[in-house]
C-alpha cells in the first residue's frame, strides 16, 4: 500500500537546497586551499600532546575543481544525540557529493547512533531510499543514540567494522560531545595507520556549537522558529485573555542561546538568561522577587496577565543550587545503595545531615515536588538529572508565595494565575526551515568535498550564513582547534568547549536595552508559523541573533 504524505511534505520532497557557489559549480570533487596551522583555543600543550597526529592542521576551504578524477569512495554516517531539524538533508546532501565524485560511491548509514558503528548494524543507501527523506525533520532515517565512542576498545571494533565494508571515511553528525568524541577516533585512527578518515558535523538545537568558524550549528533555527510561533500564539492568547501568566521553560541544556533568539523574535515579559545569572551571582530568591515585582507593576497597571521565558539549565546557574547539585552527585554517587535502601523519609533526612549548612538550606527552602526531583532523577553515574527539573514550576510556586506575602502585608492586590509549559520535543523534530534545509545539505555535501581532499579530523564548516545561499563559504577547520580541557569525574578531559551566551555580545546587549520596555509594554511579537515559499525575505531569513552576530 502506497505511503499517504500531505501537500505540504510531497512540495517540500521537491525543494531542491541551496549550495555555496564553489559547490553549485564544480562539484564535490574540490582542490583543498590549506591555510596555517591552528592551534587549540585553549590548553594548548595538553591538547598537542593527546591528539599528536591531528593536532595544529590548517583551516580548509575550497575554491577550485580537483586536478584528476577522485574514484569512487565508500563512506559511513552516524546520527549521534539527540534530534535537530535538518538530519536527513545532511545525509542527503552527503550522498549527492559522493556521488558526484563517482557514481560507484557507497553510503552506509549506522543504525542507532555510535552503538551502531560497534554493533556493526547498518543499512547501505540508495536513490529510493535517500529521497523519502530529503527536507524532511526527524532523525528516523536511521535513528540516533547516546552511547560514548572513547574506548580504544571501541576504536578498534570500528576500524574493524569498517575494513569488513571497505569503508574509508566516517561523518559523524553530532553535538560538542559527540564531535569530541569523532576527534578522538579521528586521533585514533590516524595512529593506527588505519586508512579511515573522521569528518565531523556540527548538530544541536541547543545552539551553544558554534566560533567564527562554526557560525551555527545545524537545527537552531528551525526549533527557534518553532517555540517563538508556539510563545507568539500564548502571547496573542494572554493579550486576549488578560488574566494568565505563562511561564515557559524552553530547551537548552547548558546555554540559553533558544531563550535569548525566542525573546528578540516574540518580546515576552520576563526573560531569563542563566549566564547572566552566573555573571551576577543572583541567588534564587532574588530571582523569584525580580519576577514577583515585574508581575506587582503590571497589576498595578491593570494587567494580571504575561509571560515569562525560562531556559532549561538555568538552575544550574542559580550560585546556591549549583553549589547544591554537585554535592548532591558526590552524596548520591558515593551512597547509591544505601540511600536507595532508604525510606522517603529517611532519604530526606539522610540529605541533610550530609549536606553542607549552605546547600542544606537551600534544599530545605525549595517545594516538596522539586526536593524529590532532585533526589529522583538521577542518571547511572548518580548525577542530578537538571534537564528534568521543572523550572518553570518552580518559579511559578515561588513567586506565588512571595505575592502572597506582599498581599498580606497590603504590597500587593492584584491576582496572579499561573500556566506552565515547557517547549522541547515540539522543535527537535520539525521540517526544517529553508535556511537550515538549504544549510544542512551544504555541511553534508561539503563532508563530501572534505573526503574526497583526504583529511581527517575535521568537522564540516559553511560560513557567511547571513548571505545568500550562493556567497556561503564552504571548507572545514580541525576538531582540536575547539578543544579544551574541563574537569569530568573528577578528572581533566579534552572536550569541545561549549559556545555560552556572550554577555558583550550584540545580542545580549540589544535585548537588555529593550528588557524593561517589554516587561511594562505589551510589545509582543508573533511570528506565526515557519514560511517555506514566498519571497527570500520572508522565507530564508536566519536567526535574529545571528543577524546581530554578523
């Protein structure tokens, strides 16, 4: 029975991606410009001395056809963390360069993420298969996974893996830590004189994998374009209402790049940023009352209604519950089976008495849902899983009882209801918007050109972003010009540094300059919905903060 897809998927199975000028041209089949050497952005002695064979190598760019015909090549992908808008056109867009290279060119695809690659579970590509998938979101073409490529022992099954396929060259498409771990076995692999080529690709919603080299990794702009519709339609409907406060946690692990772009696309009451938090050393309760005193104001003003946008890992910016968490990881990681052997209540107690005076307190003075989410959800390692604190409620139950403070003693006299929501799954797997169609499908088939030149070690790199499609900048820098060295399990371990939001950036600075008009001024923004056809304009604009960024 045939496949039923809507309107809008069959147009946009027929959308044909953009592609830097040099690639349109000539091909994938490119001559490698090298430049000088690099060096590591920091830590550079360390990072010399573990990854010898890949350390200091030029930046690439391509700007002209090869010399002499190439031959075939047979490659392998891995999809690796979690989703992104844009997966499949990378693959895609991979596919079409090695094809154009030679039409004998083979692509596997790696089943699962990097369990695939050691599990030796794959499946070989074909026109009919790649083209169910072109400009389509989601990662179902050949799914993703978590497991960490960091063993030698791993290292080894894949090289092995690969020599049975005859497979010379791996992309694989991932977030800092995954692309960590392709420096790794890129290091690997050249010490082993093993014949197989490590490219990586730069993948995260989360928006925090990005330098001068990397302006955006791939996704980011598509999910920021998801959840600023989503918070313009609330905004419409608080507007309309006039008797809600939303609060809205949004994805970003560590940085909050998604709540920085959503707040200059949607101009919302409240936006928190948690790098300014750390920068500050603003305590929870200060906070809670900042937000509490932009609700007192606009009821003051007659609206008891607004929304607020809180990013995902901002607790772990909060100073006290930093301090907090970590000591909960140590207890917890060192006491696991004693602690799980504990009633509710005990385990209650148990934290207490081991909790430092200062953590003690601040674990006491949260609501009884968090206290458990914090005990609760741990990973195997033992660590508090932040990504699963709801935030949002939280601030919401926290800020409630600072107003009914304020109304007891005659502050306040408005009325605050709250709504919850958190916007993370709804952007990781949605068709990707016409710049990241177009973006992705670069980065993949630029992974081609970077193949076909014989290097390794590095990750795919398309710049001038905020130019048409056809004046992008196709080339690629090597992993361990990214790397630093940062303390994990107590431990000092050579990892992508993440890109935080810079707080003498543009972007910053201009939302700070509006940040007190839009708690007071119903100036919000909508968006609507993601526009694939119509003029450039409209439907290939980047991101704001990009925008600011260049």
């Amino acid at each position: 029975m045939a496949k039923t897809i809507s309107p809008l998927q069959k147009a946009r199975a027929a959308y044909n991606p953009k592609l830097p000028k040099v690639l349109a041209a000539h091909g994938s089949a490119l001559k490698a410009a090298m430049g000088a050497p690099t060096q590591s952005i920091a830590d550079q002695n360390e990072i010399k001395n573990l990854f010898p064979n890949t350390y200091g190598l030029p930046v690439v760019t391509f700007e002209e056809p090869a010399d002499k015909p190439i031959g075939a090549v047979k490659a392998g992908v891995i999809l690796s963390g979690g989703q992104a808008p844009g997966g499949h056109n990378v693959i895609a867009g991979l596919y079409d360069g090695l094809k154009k290279i030679d039409a004998g060119s083979e692509l596997y695809g790696f089943l699962g993420g990097p369990s695939g690659l050691t599990d030796n579970k794959y499946v070989k590509f074909d026109d009919a298969f790649i083209n169910e998938y072109r400009n389509t979101g989601g990662f179902d073409i050949i799914g993703s996974g978590r497991t960490k490529l960091e063993t030698e022992e791993q290292f080894d099954t894949v090289i092995k893996n690969c020599k049975a396929l005859g497979i010379t060259s791996l992309v694989i498409i991932g977030g800092d830590d995954s692309n960590t771990n392709a420096c790794m076995l890129a290091e690997y692999c050249a010490r082993m004189n093993s014949g197989i080529t490590v490219i990586g690709c730069p993948k995260t919603i989360d928006g925090d994998l990005k330098n001068e080299w990397i302006e955006a990794s791939f996704g980011f702009d598509t999910a920021s374009k998801v959840y600023a519709e989503l918070i313009g339609n609330i905004q419409r409907d608080a507007n309309s209402a006039k008797k809600y406060w939303h609060f809205v946690k949004l994805m970003g692990r560590s940085a909050s790049h998604i709540a920085l772009e959503c707040a200059h696309q949607t101009h919302p009451n409240v936006t928190l940023i948690s790098e300014e938090v750390e920068k500050n050393k603003t305590t929870l309760i200060e906070i809670v009352k900042n937000i509490a005193g932009i609700v007192k104001k606009r009821s003051a003003a007659g609206k008891n209604f607004g929304v607020a946008l809180v990013p995902e890992g901002l607790i772990e910016f909060v100073p006290e519950m930093k301090k907090l968490i970590n000591e909960l990881n140590d207890l917890l990681a060192a006491n696991a089976a004693h602690f799980d052997s504990l009633s509710d209540a005990h385990k209650i107690q148990f934290v207490n008495t081991k909790l430092s005076h200062e953590s003690s307190h601040a674990f006491s003075s949260l609501p009884a849902s968090i206290q458990w989410q914090l005990l609760a959800d741990r990973d195997p390692h033992g660590n508090v899983q932040v990504s699963r604190i709801e935030t949002e409620k939280l601030l919401i139950e926290m800020v409630g009882e600072t107003l009914s403070e304020w109304k007891d003693n005659g502050e306040y006299k408005g009325k605050f209801t709250a709504v919850n929501h958190f916007f993370g799954y709804e952007g990781r797997c949605a068709a990707p918007s016409n710049f990241d169609a177009d973006y992705c499908y670069s980065l993949g088939y630029n992974a081609s050109s970077l193949i076909a030149s014989g290097v390794t070690g590095y990750i795919s790199s398309v710049r001038n972003l905020t130019k048409p499609a056809d004046q992008w900048i196709a080339g690629g820098i090597p992993l361990t010009m990214m790397m630093n060295l940062e303390r994990r399990h107590g431990k000092d371990k050579p990892v992508i540094k993440k890109a935080l939001v810079e707080l003498d950036g543009k972007p910053y600075k201009e939302f700070l300059s509006k940040r007190e008009t839009w708690a007071m001024e119903d100036e919000y923004q909508y968006p609507g919905p993601i526009q694939y056809f119509g003029p450039s304009e409209v439907c290939d604009v980047t991101t704001i903060t990009m925008q600011m960024e260049h």
